[in-house]
C-alpha cells in the first residue's frame, strides 16, 4: 500500500465515521421523540421505520470501517516488521 492509498483509506474512514456519527445523533432524537409519542399515532411507525433504516445504514457503514481499519493493521505489522 503506498503513501496515496493509505490516505485515501484514512480519509475514507474519517467520511464512515463522520456519517455513522450523524446517523447515530439521528436515531438518539428519533427514539427521544419515540418515548414520548402516542404509539398509536402513524407519526409513530414512520419514526420507529426510519430509526430502523438508520440503523440498517450504520451497520453497513461500520462494517466498512471494520474493513479498512483490518487493512490499516495489516499495513502496520508488515511496517513494523524489521
């Protein structure tokens, strides 16, 4: 992995984790609006199936975080390696 590939991955990571981030804040002032909704009011179920689509997104996003910090420590044993 050369120098423009290692900052290209860290970059991404730094995107992954910036969204996972904002997806995260999004689902906590969904589920605070949750606690305190009628449950049977249909505003309801559209938060409850959005916080559920975030949820799906920041999943998928921190399985690509996984990924690349694998390879960063890939990368880091072969350096240190003498």
């Amino acid at each position: 992995m050369n120098l423009h590939d290692f900052l290209s991955q860290a970059l991404a990571a730094l995107d992954l984790l910036d969204e996972v981030q904002r997806l995260q804040a999004n689902m906590g002032a969904q589920v605070d609006a949750l606690r305190s909704a009628d449950s049977s009011s249909p505003s309801w179920a559209k938060d409850l199936g959005q916080i559920q689509k975030d949820y799906a997104k920041v999943s998928g996003k921190l399985v690509a975080l996984s990924e690349i910090t694998t390879v960063f420590s890939v990368q880091r044993e072969k350096l240190d390696k003498p």
